[in-house]
C-alpha cells in the first residue's frame, strides 16, 4: 500500500511516500516558504533531484504542488493520485484525549483544535496541512498520528507536577511527552533487533537531535520521559535549555525587565547548544569548537553529557534495572564521542560499550561490550515508516 506521509509546519510542508509492503521510500519531498516569497519545492526519488519556485499562498495551493510532483510525468512516481491509498499526518499534541493514531473525521479535527492551546505552535499548522489535503484529496482516508499519543501510558506519579491538583483539572497541565513515535518505532524495533520480547524488557531510548527527549519504556508501554507540558523541558537542546528552576524567569524578568513571553523565547530559541556555546545549535559545529579548545563549547557537550547519563540512572532506578539503552536521531545515531562519552563509567549499572563496535554511524548497531548485561544498540528512528504503517492498519480494512 502506498501511504503518503505528511508534516506540516506553518509555512511549510514535508512529505514521504512511503510502500509499506516494502518499507521503501519511494519519494521525499519539502516545500518551504509557503505564502512568502521565493516558495520552493524540492522532491527526491531515486536519487533524482527535482525542484522548483513558484509562489503558493497557502497549505492548499501547496498541497496541489505536491501531488503535481509526485504525479510528474519526468519526475514524479505516481500515475495517478488515487494510487495513494491514505495520508498519514503528524500531529504533535494530542493531549489526553489520543492514545493512539486515528482516522481523521470532524470530530478528531475538534478535539485537535481544543489542543491547541496545549500545542500553539505546532498544531494549527498541522491542521493546516490536514485541511489542505483533505481539499486536494476528497476521497482519500486521512489519519492522524500523535507525538505525544505512546506516553499516554505514564502513571499519574510520573505525568504530574508537584503543584496543585486545579491546574491539572482545569488547565490540563501536566507532563505529556513527545517524539512518541520515535520511542515507539525504535524501542520495537531495538527488540526486534536483539531477537527479544519487548513485553519483557526495560527500554530507555535516548532521542538526540535538535530536539531530545529521553523515555523509560518498561515492557512495551511509557513509563516516563524527559519532556513536559511543552518540548521544552529535559535534557539540553540545539536552542532550548531543558530543565531548570522555574524561579529563573522571574529572576531574569525583574534584573532585565523583559516579559515572559521574550524569556520563554529565549529559553526555546536562544538557548541550549546556541546559548551555552555561543558557537552553535549543531553539535558538529559544537565538537569542532570544544575540540579546538572552545571552552564553552566545552561545557555545552558536558551539560549535555551528564543530563542524559542522569536520566539513565534514574530511569533505571525507577524500572528496577535496565535491560537495553537505545541511541537515536542525529546526533544519538551519528556520534560516536558522545555515545562513548555518555556510557562511560556506566559498569555500576552493568552496561558498557565496546569501542571499536561503537564506530558505527547511521545504522542498527548492538554497540555492547562483550560482558555488558545491559544491551545498548544504535536504532535510527524512521517517524516517517511508523506514521506510513499506523496509517495503513487503520485503512487496510475500510
Ligand atoms: P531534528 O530533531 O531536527 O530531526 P536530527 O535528528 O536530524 O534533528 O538531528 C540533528 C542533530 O544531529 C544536529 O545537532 C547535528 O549536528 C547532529 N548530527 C548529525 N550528524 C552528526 C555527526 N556525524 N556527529 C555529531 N552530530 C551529528
């Protein structure tokens, strides 16, 4: 079946399709800048580069582009749209009302809309791009598959804050979680991987890239994660700072006399890597300053370092003992100095890596030292295959 796999931003538009027969991609493409100026396509498909500029106001217009490459006679690799038998949509914030993926119908669009002030910045967009295909592709099923949908399973202990219980029943407010779809693919796939049940196992998959989270998967279900109410809490980020003291705010609000809203713009844009290193948001760019002698690029890597070893711990705390560590996204899957810097001196917990196996970059990987009881593989995370195959079990049947 072929499943078309979209992600929409406020002025722009990713999309896959993807076979899920084969698992293969069968093209890839980006359309940035929509309803500015200089509104570019950009489409791959076998390694055939294809792109252009042209203006397009808005998700709709945008929409019809896409399905215009994909179906281009030269460079396209659809006959006809009616080949693509769903659309699979990431939406980032279900709230507590999505527990899973589901088939898109007025009644999932409301309960969308009602997150939003849970998800200002990413569900309208999101919705967007749901309207826009809904528009262009009348017949087609449409589904909407969550970031925060897999952590629904965390136990009141682990999704609530310490203050008081009104703001959870009339504000929601409460740690949901997200890249719950990346948690999911690569914690089955990491069990698959190792030939084990993962109704038996404790998981703690590390996803390192612009954005990290860090989640505790004991037998197949969220038992925790790094994020929060919002992405912005957890381990150090390309531009956000994770973790700290909420007193901060006030703190640099009175000495500086800027409002919250500029400080929280601070703390998801300014900070992170970008803010501690003053060098960058990329960790590539942050190993070649430390490197180099940088000192706070230096320190960036360090803060980074040792927040994921303590989530490590204390996931493992809280599962009784870990059974497998799984690294994903950019940086969990590329680099190797951090992977071997993060599990050193983890033998305490019974996990250790080899050196010479963890010279891997991009590719499934069982990184473990020989005597290591504790497993600890490279995953690379495929959102794109898991939104693609949730979209198809919800299909197959109608
Ligand atoms: P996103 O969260 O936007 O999907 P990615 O998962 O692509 O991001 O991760 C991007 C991060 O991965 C960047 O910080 C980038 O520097 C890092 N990265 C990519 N390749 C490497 C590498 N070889 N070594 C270290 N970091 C890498």
């Amino acid at each position: 079946m072929k499943v078309l796999v979209v992600n929409a931003g406020s002025s722009s538009l990713k999309y896959q399709l993807i076979d899920t027969d084969t698992k293969n991609t069968l093209a890839k493409g980006l359309i940035e800048r929509i309803g500015i100026d200089g509104t570019k396509l950009k489409q791959e498909v076998n390694g055939d580069k294809y792109e252009f500029e042209h203006p397009m106001k808005d998700h709709v217009v945008a929409s019809q582009f896409m399905l215009d490459a994909l179906t281009d006679e030269n460079h396209g690799v659809l006959s006809n749209m009616d080949e693509i038998a769903a659309v699979g949509h990431r939406v980032v914030h279900g709230g507590e009302k999505f527990t899973q993926s589901v088939i898109i119908d007025d009644e999932v669009i409301e309960a969308i809309k009602e997150n939003i002030p849970l998800g200002p910045l990413h569900n309208p967009a999101n919705l967007m791009g749901i309207m826009a295909c809904q528009e262009v592709m009348p017949n087609t099923p449409m589904v909407a598959v969550f970031d925060t949908a897999f952590h629904q399973t965390m136990p009141p202990k682990a999704f609530l804050y310490g203050v008081p219980m009104d703001y959870y029943e009339r504000l929601h407010v409460r740690r949901y979680g997200f890249h719950g779809t990346s948690h999911r693919y690569v914690s089955a796939r990491a069990a698959e991987f190792l030939g084990k049940d993962i109704n038996n196992l404790r998981i703690i998959t590390c996803h390192l890239g612009n954005g990290s989270s860090i989640a505790a998967i004991h037998n197949g279900k969220s038992v925790d994660t790094s994020m929060g109410l919002t992405p912005l809490e957890g381990v150090l980020m390309g531009t956000r700072c994770g973790s700290l003291d909420p007193a901060v705010v006030q703190y640099i609000m009175n000495n500086d006399g800027i409002s919250v809203d500029e400080v929280l713009e601070i703390f998801n844009k300014k900070s992170g890597l970008l803010g501690v290193s003053g060098v960058s948001s990329d960790m590539r760019d942050i190993d070649a300053a430390a490197e180099s002698g940088n000192e706070n690029a230096l320190v960036a890597q360090q803060i980074l370092d040792m927040g994921i070893k303590k989530y490590i711990g204390s996931y493992a705390a809280v599962m009784g003992g870990v059974d497998v560590i799984v690294f994903t996204a950019g940086i969990g899957e590329n680099s190797i100095e951090l992977r071997e810097r993060v599990m050193e001196g983890m033998s305490f917990l019974g996990a250790a890596i080899d050196k010479e196996k963890n010279k891997v970059r991009g590719k499934e990987a069982d990184i473990s030292a020989d005597d290591s009881k504790v497993k600890v593989v490279v995953i690379p995370t495929n959102e794109e295959l898991a939104i693609a195959r949730d979209a198809f079990e919800l299909v197959k049947n109608l």
